[in-house]
C-alpha cells in the first residue's frame, strides 16, 4: 500500500487518478516525490502533470502552513539587557510578529529568519515573560523567557568531560541545552573555605523542557560529592558547604520526562534549561507560600546566604497574572500564578493557632525529624470541611501527611498522605457532628525535614463545584469554515447545574454557537464550542469562552474557561486567528 502524505484530499484525489494502487511510492511534504525502486514503471509525462496540478493546489490556502514556537535559545535574559537571540520552530513567513505579557520587555524579530532582538528595561524584574509568535494568518502556542538580575552567559561546548568543563564564575547565570541522547554537560567552579554553594536548575518546571534532570558535585577526580534530583518538581537543586578551599565540577544529565525504556541519558532539541550558581545570596522561596501576588511585601525570605533582616519584594504583575518574589542583589526567585483568595492567612507561630472561619489557609515548615505541626479550627454541626495540603505542587519536598482529630473526644476524623494517585499532596473531607474544634495535624511520612520541608494548609467548607478547561492557549480558523473548540467540564462534589458555554469578546464577522453542558450523559464531562467565520474575514486576538449557570443564567455571574500555561498559572483569556 502506497504512503501518502499530502496537504489535502484534492492532492490524494489527484494522486489516485494519475498513478495506480500497485505503484509504491512516498510522498511526503508537498511536491516531493519519493522512489521505493519502482519508480521506473511511472510514466514520465504522468509525473510531470502530477507535480504541475499538486503544486497549482497547493499554491493557495492548502500550502500556508501554521507558524509555530517553539522555544528561545537562550532561554533567558538579564534585566537592562538587549540581546539577539535565536527562536526555534516553524516559520512559513518571515518576519513575524511577537507579543509580550510585559511592557518592560519587547521581542522584535531581527532581519535574518529565526533571530529576534530582546530588549529589557532597567524596569523590569525577575520573573516569567511569556510570548506569542504572528503572521498574517496564524498565532503560535505562548513560549516562556526568563529575565534574570543578572545577565546570562552560554555554555561553551565540547564541555562533556572534566578536562573541557566550561568555566564559571561566581555568581553566574548559566544556559545550555542537552542536545543529543548521552549527553552530560560539565562546568568549574572555584569555591573557598566555609562558603555554601548553591547550583539551582530551571528546565521542566518553568521551560516546559520534557526532562527530568540530576545535578552531580564531584571532584577533579571524578568522586561524586553531591547529588541532587527532583528537588523542585523534576527540576534538582543542590546545596554544599565546601570545608576547603577546592576546585569543583558540575556535571548535568537528565532522563525523560516520561520514563520509557532507554537506561542511558537522554538529550533532544527541547531539552533546554538554565543553571543558577552562586556562593552569595540565593532565594529558595518565601513563606506563606499562598501570598496574594500583589501584597507580598513582608514575606520572610527562605535560601542560602541572605542578609539579615531580607525581606522580600514582589515583581510587577504581567498581563496574564504571573509574577516573581524576589530579593535585590540574590539569584533565585518564587514565580507566582494570579489566584484567588484564600480568606484568613496564618502563619507558623510558637502557640497552636486557632482559626475561627472559614476558607483559610495555615504556612508553616517541618524543620525536625518527627516534628508534628498542630493548628486548630472551629467547626459548625453538619458542614462539611476540606483539608488539603499544598507543598509538592507547589515545588517543596514535603511528602505530607494529615491528620484531623476532635479535641473533645480525641477520635480521628480523617488521615490522608496522598490525595490522588502519583501526587504527594495530602488531602482530608470531614463531616463535623457537632459545633466545637478540631486540631489538624501536619508532618511528613518518612520524618523528612528541613527549609524546603514548607507548605500550606487550605482549609474550606466543602461544596459543589465546577471546572471548565480548554486544552490549548490558540485556535485558528479560516474565513468561510468553522472551528470546534473541546471544551473540559470537571463536576466536583456533587455540581449538578445545567451550563451554557460561549465565546466572547468575538470579532466582527465571526459567531458562535452557545453550547449547553447538561448534568448527566457525555456533555456533563465534555463539549465542543463551534465558531464559524464569514467569507472575506481576517483577524487577530484574543476571545474569552464564556460559562453561566443555565438554571438562574439572568442572576448568575459569568465565569471563564482556563488554560494551564505553567503548574501554577493559569490564564482564561484564548488567541483567535481568522485566515483569508
């Protein structure tokens, strides 16, 4: 059977009417003919009127692929910073156009195809900016780009053994990728008596980079002394306080994110990261780690090396609500999605807290082996209540456990030490029976401890809810056709409303047709919003997918589907592009 491959079924038509079933031959892409050995059974002339009407098809709509962004490299830049860099992906046209989340940074692209300018202000601050790629007919997906307070150098290859380790300076900013399968990158530092040294990555869990990397401290002669994985999601983070003054090598591996397989080290185009390195000041994370983004002033600072007295300072917010707890003069910041409000917060104190409504949320840290954190909550008759413990999701090492007990009689209400399958997050539903407290106990199932040891405790009365989620952060379509969107409907607890679902904020020209998502059958979990475009339309923006009670839809406020951008961001507002 032959393999075909053709921009649209006018081609494959085409292809059927000019050569027989029996003729194997490839065709990838458009207009390439591939022989498989039998090529000399084709008729000449036949192949001649092939490529001529594949290629007059193709010569409209069929052949305008989508743009499509993949990546920066390097992945980041330093604050004050102008600097061409290169972005990977698929191009049909160029120049292209390029959007930022931030007005204190802009990326331009440069003259020669697949290099952009970037230019950073002394305005901005150390965070995630996020960029979409245009051209005259399509969006791409939004791409990450750190922007650092210092500015970044590259790694310098061959650097894969101890004798071409590439040389870092103290404190540095370090990019790479792995590129190939086996691939280890090696770096030198020079560190001195009783200085702590701090080697932090950034690759899955920021880059979106499908790796699972591991961060090995050896000396020159090949003896590992540290060894760090999965200390911040996938992404590992090292710590050593050197007892001499030495020469040490850094040496950076990964696997895949996905285990397959493959034993040996894994490398590919994606596999992109950044290296922090530093025996000065570094940022860890800040408590409480539920902050509101825009009244963070005051968080106590949690690292390596800091100041007395550091307290932390908050980045400005972007556009889709993303930003950065950071200190001046320190490597290492706390990115932090838009959120809701959690209601009261408290903090780890001396005295057993008591918290007396409803939500609210208790930080604290397990900083001793065996410890058992303790925090009590006023209950009423009948409610019921939610315990759930944020700590692996939000990149600590806390593998929880939760406990809830009523103080009058001692009987326990609830244990949990992982919510869900594959998550390290411990979660508790309790009924209370009568009016009075309970305590709600927090400690870590293997007597893990120490600074990364932190979490959060949300406590809420339990009721119906509901979650509607898209999959991506871009649809196209072209004037004259129609789009489906899939449209993810999460019913939790019980949520038994009827929802109508649109999109707004639609340019002229386009309509939509309201969807309805019933309580029971197929469309209660999932459905697809349609968008049609007329003829002689073109266009680019963005849309927001509508949501609204159908039982009380005068009364009920509108809400928003979402898209998870990063695994603590997630933004509600969607590109359209509209094709001619």
């Amino acid at each position: 059977m032959p393999k075909i491959a053709l921009c649209c079924d006018r081609c494959s038509q085409l292809l059927g009417w000019l050569f027989p079933l029996e003729t194997l031959f490839v065709v990838s892409g458009v207009g390439q003919l591939v022989s498989t050995g039998l090529m000399k059974l084709v008729n000449v002339r036949s192949t001649l009127l092939f490529f001529f009407v594949v290629l007059g098809c193709c010569s409209g709509n069929c052949l305008q692929g989508q743009i499509q962004l993949d990546r920066f490299f390097p992945p980041a830049v330093g604050v004050g910073q102008s600097l061409e860099l290169k972005v990977e992906g698929k191009f049909p046209e160029w120049p292209i156009d390029l959007v930022t989340d931030c007005g204190n940074v802009s990326v331009k692209a440069a003259e020669k195809s697949g290099q952009v300018v970037v230019e950073v202000n002394e305005l901005a601050t150390p965070g995630v900016v996020w960029v979409r790629g245009l051209d005259k007919t399509s969006a791409s997906g939004l791409v990450p780009l750190l922007i650092e307070p210092l500015v970044p150098v590259s790694e310098v290859e061959p650097n894969e053994t101890l004798e071409n380790a590439t040389q870092v300076e103290l404190p540095s900013i370090v990019t790479g990728r792995l590129s190939k399968s086996g691939e280890v990158d090696t770096f030198r530092v020079v560190v001195k008596e009783g200085e702590t040294l701090v080697v932090s990555v950034i690759a899955n869990q920021l880059l979106q980079s499908p790796m699972d990397a591991v961060l090995q401290l050896v000396d020159p002669n090949g003896h590992v002394l540290a060894q760090a994985d999965d200390q911040r999601g996938l992404d590992p983070q090292l710590v050593y306080e050197s007892k001499r003054n030495q020469t040490l090598l850094i040496r950076l591996f990964a696997f895949p994110e996905t285990p397959n397989s493959t034993i040996g080290f894994a490398g590919a185009a994606t596999f992109v990261y950044e290296l922090r390195v530093t025996t000065g000041a570094f940022v860890d994370h800040v408590l409480p780690l539920n902050q509101q983004v825009m009244a963070v002033a005051g968080g106590v600072v949690q690292g390596w090396n800091l100041p007395d007295g550091s307290v932390a300072e908050n980045g400005s917010s972007n556009h889709f609500g993303g930003s950065a707890i950071f200190l001046t003069g320190a490597l290492g910041w706390q990115y932090q999605g838009a959120h809701a409000a959690r209601g009261n917060e408290f903090f780890e104190t001396a005295e057993v807290p008591v918290m007396e409504s409803t939500p609210c949320s208790y930080s604290g840290r397990i900083a001793t082996p065996g410890e058992i954190d303790r925090v009590q909550l006023a209950v009423k008759k009948g409610k019921k209540y939610r315990v759930a413990v944020h700590a692996r999701r939000s990149g600590m090492n806390l593998d929880s456990v939760l406990r809830v007990v009523d103080l009058k009689d001692g009987k326990e209400l609830g244990r949990n030490d992982d919510a869900t399958r594959g998550k390290y997050d411990a979660r508790v539903d309790f009924t209370a029976k009568e009016d009075g407290r309970v305590e709600v106990q927090i400690s870590d199932l293997v007597d893990g401890f120490g600074m990364r040891h932190a979490y959060t405790v949300a406590v809420a009365v339990v009721e119906p809810s509901v979650e509607v989620t898209v999959a991506a952060d871009h649809f196209a379509v072209k004037a004259g056709e129609s789009l489906e969107i899939p449209v993810t409907i999460g019913r939790r607890d019980g949520y038994a409303s009827k929802l109508l679902i649109s999109a707004v904020g639609l340019p002229e020209g386009t309509t939509t047709e309201a969807v309805v998502s019933e309580t029971k059958g197929d469309s209660s979990k999932a459905v697809k919003l349609k968008i049609t475009a007329a003829d002689g339309i073109s266009h680019q923006g963005s849309i927001q997918i509508q949501v609204i009670e159908v039982e009380d839809a005068k009364e009920a406020k509108p809400f928003h589907a979402k898209h998870e951008l990063a695994k603590v961001l997630r933004i509600d507002e969607f590109w359209l592009s509209v094709a001619p």
